[in-house]
C-alpha cells in the first residue's frame, strides 16, 4: 500500500502528512503501513519503537503503533500507548477512541464511556476516525456488561446511524434488543431533544450543542446547555434526554423530575418524565428481594426418593436440566416440585382455591466425594421464608436430617415476587381454565395486592399511601404506566384502568390523531390513538415502529384498522400484517380465514 505525502496523516488530525506530524518521515510510514497491510504486527512495533526513540513520540507513530498493537492483541499495552497518546495530543480524537478501544473486559464503564465521548467531542464532523467505530462497539458492550441498560441502548442506536453503508449489519445487532419484551418500552423508544423556541436569547449556543449531539457526543452536549444561562423547560428537557442517552443515574432523575415540574399536572409529559426519572434510577437502586435455598442432610437417599415419587403433595420432574452438569460438579439423582398441598385427581372441576402452587424445586443429591448425601430446596417465592420453610420440611417428612445450610440462591423483584403464582396443573385442565385463571389471580394481585406493597420506589411506602400525599400521585401513576407497557407487551388485550380507579387516579384517554405530528410521537402512546382516524401513513408509521420495538398493542390496533380498509399501504408486507392478527382470533374459522389472506398475500 502507497503512501505520499498528500495522504492523511495517520495521527487522525485529517490533515495531509505534508503539512502534519509526518512530513519528516514519509518514506517510513510508508513501510510501517505494508507492514500492517501485511500482518507483520511485531515487525512493525519494532520498527515504531526504533522511530519513537529517533523521532520521539510524533502523534502518528503513536497511532501506528496503538494500531499494531490492537492487531496483534495486546490490549493492555495498547491502553499504555493510548494513554501516552492522549497526554501528547489531548485534542486528538484517534487517541481518545483508541483508549476506548482498549479499556479491556473489565473496565469501568465511567471510564470508558468518558474515552468514547471525549473522542466523539474532539472528531471531525465530516469524517470519523476509522477506529471510532470499533471503539463504539467495546464501549457499548461494556455498559451493557456494567448494567447500564439505557447506555448500552442508545450507543447501540449511534452504531446504527453511523454504519450507514452496512445498515443489514447494523440492523441485526439492534433488533435483538428492541424486540425483546421484556426490555419496557419506554426504554426503547424515540426520544428526541426539543427545538429550541423561536428568538431565544441562547439559540445560538443550543444549536451548538445540538450539533455536538448529532455525532453522538452527548457529554459534551449537555455542558454546553449546563453552560446557557436561562431557566426555560427546552433546557431541561434537553438535559433530560441527553443523560438518558448516556445512562446518567444520577443528574437523568433530577433532570426529568425538574421537566416534569414545568408540565401541566398529571399530563401526559409529566407522567413520562417521571417514568424515565424511575427507568433510569431502577438501574442502580433495584427493587428486589432474596430468594433462598434450604439444603437438608439425607440418611437414606432411595427412600427419600420412593417418598416423593409416590407422594400426592410432589410432582416429579422427569427431565430435569441441570445447568452445572458436568464431571465436577455432578447432576442430582432427581427433581421434584415440593407443592402447598395435594395434587387434586383432575382439574376437570377445579377452583382457583384448589390449584397447587410450587413451594420449592427440590434437587436430591446422592453422597460424593466431598459431600454427604443431601437435597437443596430452593423456595419458588421470596415473599415468606418463614411460612415455606415448614412447608418443605412436612413434604420432606423424617427421612430429611437437620437443616445444613440456609443460603441466598438469586433476586427477584419485589412487585413481580408478590404477585406472581406458581401454579401446577392437575391433569385434564382445559387450557380455556388455565387462561382464564390466570387473568383472575393477575387481576386480583394488580388490583389487590400491588396498592398495599412497599416499594422501593416509593421509598419504602405503598402506591395506597403514595396517593395521599403531595407530589406521590405522579409517583404512582407513571409506577402504573411503566407496569401496564410491560404487561401489554406480552398480552395486548390489558389495561390497568381499574387498578387506577381502585387509586382514585385518572385513567390516559384516548387520543385524536388529528392533532399530532406522529413522526416525533412517544411511542407509549401509540396505543391510545383512535385507530378509525388515523391516516394510513400514520397506520404505517405506527405498525412499522410497533415491530421494531415489539410492542403488541400498537402492532395490533395498527394491524386490524390497516386489514379493515380497501386501501392498503404499498410499502408493508400485508402477509406479515394479517399473520400478526393470527394469535388475536377469536375463533379457528377467523384464524383460518386471516392464514388465507396471509398466503394470498404473500402470492400477490
């Protein structure tokens, strides 16, 4: 590979090496890049060391040899160089992404999301550096791993506007995680930093930051609207978004608590802002509790197992999986669900009230090398320890010795703890019994249970409390939205408007399509738009951006209005927008009939 002179210089300052740091060593750059070229890392970090001690540390030896030694995978004296780099020529954004780059699996994710940015402040915006990208995806990575989930999520979205030329690729990276449902949507959705007002005073410096923020360097962004000095929501507002994009658990609350106070009461931009503030906190402050496991010494291992297999207050599970099956750590001789009472002869006739519900799974272990024979019973629920721990001991009954351990096996959330079941079905249950249960005990624990249960979310009181006081309403209300999209991600057909009215709260009406712009719309709000007025780009819009997010509400009220119309948009795959409305029939002629639109379709 040819190097001259009028070439970029390799140091990334996107000058010509004739007029930057490698005009006096052209010819040698030029060998150092066949080199590279040629996969002869360690030659070439020689012949770079050699240079740096004639030449001293010029920025693009420095850049040649971070690259060499990134090629050749050695990560931690890449960082060493990257940090040189960076102490030689502090504005250079290669320097900035290539200690990104090299921040190793264990980094701080501060730390590395501070590299990244600082490069994405100091890059040209017309060309990023080559190695920007690279950096991106490890710093993604790395908060994703630190469980910075909003971070992680919105530098995987900068990775995807910035491999235009790849968007395939791109798209498959991203997709994984918007369609996965149990991530909310809130989370996921559009969020967009607010135009500045007309004829504002700091305007100037606002689109400043804007375009900072259009590469993707959110920090340096938000210093700038930090720096403005006004008082307006559209500052706020735009802090807000900007420490959502970065992930900021600390000033993302405080901004979108203080944007929230600037809106109308209990509007809809008030109940968000609270959503985001509780998102981004639940990220550091996680509301759950510890899931135990009791392990008993067995005399007897063969009676202890002829017990429970005949037992009526145990189901065995025949093909138990394991996950630490392997020569060091054998698999039990058997699994057993451990039940709160007898397994009934049919479910044919049965109540609620006479459901099973698991106490435990229990793993029986024969004696080993290092240990006795014993059986760990891990408790299904966190809510009660102390009322299922007599519970196993009776199922156990003698043939289990004194108790050897009482350990922390998990963590659970406290709501989805408290009200969640464990159900085993009886034989002969009808699936039409099992469905219509399930919606009874959600219902009951939604509006029963949830009101009264302290939260850390609402530091410790409950949502009954919460609405008696002043400022908790908006707590609980975007408590409720948050909870509501994550069910109806799952099952389309929930609201949660009566636990509302059982809080005396306001139920989120619907919603006039004619009165917004659905380019820039929240996406929580798709499903409450009056479907038999929308447009059909805005139907389009709404059906396109509900299957890229995966949100089931706003797919099927977009789906039925779009099958119920003569027209239908040219740009949707109209076989995968009557397959979407299989699951919802109502009866087997109806799926039949939508499975032959769908095949008609897709000939078309």
């Amino acid at each position: 590979m040819a190097v001259e002179s009028s070439d970029l210089c390799p140091c990334g300052s996107n000058k010509k090496i004739k007029f930057c740091c490698g005009q006096a060593i052209a010819p040698e750059l030029e060998k150092i890049a066949r080199s590279l070229e040629g996969e002869q890392f360690m030659a070439a970090i020689e012949r770079l060391k050699t240079l740096i001690d004639q030449h001293g540390e010029l920025p693009c030896l420095l850049a040649l040899k971070g690259l060499a030694l990134i090629s050749s995978g050695q990560v931690q004296e890449a960082h060493a160089n990257a940090g040189q780099f960076c102490e030689l020529d502090p504005d250079n954004a290669t320097a900035w992404a290539q200690r990104a780059l090299t921040v190793g699996e264990d980094a701080d994710a501060d730390l590395a999301l501070g590299y990244l940015q600082k490069s994405l402040e100091l890059a040209d915006p017309s060309q990023l550096a080559p190695i920007t990208l690279p950096a991106l995806q490890v710093v993604t990575d790395v908060l994703f791993q630190s469980g910075n989930a909003f971070g992680g999520f919105w530098h995987l979205s900068l990775q995807l506007a910035f491999q235009r030329n790849d968007q395939q690729s791109s798209l498959m990276q991203v997709l994984p995680f918007t369609q996965n449902r149990s991530i909310p949507l809130l989370l996921k959705q559009q969020l967009q930093i607010p135009d500045a007002p007309a004829e504002s005073a700091w305007q100037q410096q606002y689109e400043e930051a804007l375009v900072l923020a259009g590469r993707g360097a959110w920090m340096a962004s938000r210093e700038v609207i930090l720096a403005i000095d006004a008082d307006d929501p559209t500052l706020t507002q735009a802090v807000a978004c900007l420490s959502t994009f970065l992930g900021d658990t600390q000033q993302g609350p405080i901004s979108w608590r203080r944007f929230g106070a600037t809106c109308e009461p209990e509007s809809d931009e008030a109940v968000e802002a609270e959503a985001y503030a509780q998102l981004l906190q639940n990220q550091v402050a996680t509301d759950t509790v510890d899931l135990v496991t009791l392990t008993y010494a067995v005399a007897d291992v063969e009676k202890l197992q002829e017990q429970l297999v005949s037992s009526r207050q145990v189901r065995f599970v025949p093909d138990f999986q394991w996950p630490a099956a392997d020569a060091d750590n054998p698999p039990p001789r058997a699994a057993f669900i451990l039940l709160d009472r007898e397994m009934p002869d049919s479910g044919e006739q049965i109540s609620i009230e006479q459901v099973p519900q698991a106490v435990a799974t229990a793993c029986l272990f024969g004696k080993q090398t290092d240990q006795e024979a014993r059986i760990e019973c891990a408790l299904v629920s966190a809510a009660d320890p102390e009322r299922d721990k007599p519970l196993v001991e009776q199922v156990l009954g003698e043939l289990a010795a004194e108790l050897q351990s009482r350990e922390t096996s998990g963590q659970v959330g406290t709501a989805a703890d408290a009200l969640s079941w464990h159900p085993v079905w009886p034989e002969k249950t009808s699936s039409d019994t099992i469905q219509q249960f399930n919606v009874d005990q959600r219902n009951t624990a939604l509006e029963e249970k949830w009101p009264e249960l302290p939260l850390a979310t609402f530091d410790g009181a409950s949502a009954r409390q919460m609405v008696e006081n002043e400022g908790g309403r908006i707590k609980v209300m975007a408590a409720i939205l948050l909870m509501e999209t994550n069910i109806q991600a799952m099952d389309h057909l929930i609201d949660l408007d009566s636990l509302r009215q059982n809080l005396g709260l306001t139920a989120p009406g619907p919603i006039d399509p004619e009165t917004i712009d659905i380019k820039g719309y929240p996406d929580i709000r798709f499903s409450r738009l009056l479907p038999n007025k929308m447009s059909m780009d805005q139907l389009t819009t709404v059906y396109s951006r509900g299957v890229f997010l995966g949100n089931s509400r706003a797919i099927i009220l977009a789906a039925r209005e779009i099958t119920s119309r003569e027209e239908k948009p040219e740009n949707l795959n109209m076989a995968e927008v009557y397959g979407s409305l299989v699951e919802t029939a109502s009866s087997n002629s109806e799926r039949i009939e939508l499975l032959q639109k769908c095949r008609q379709a897709a000939h078309d």
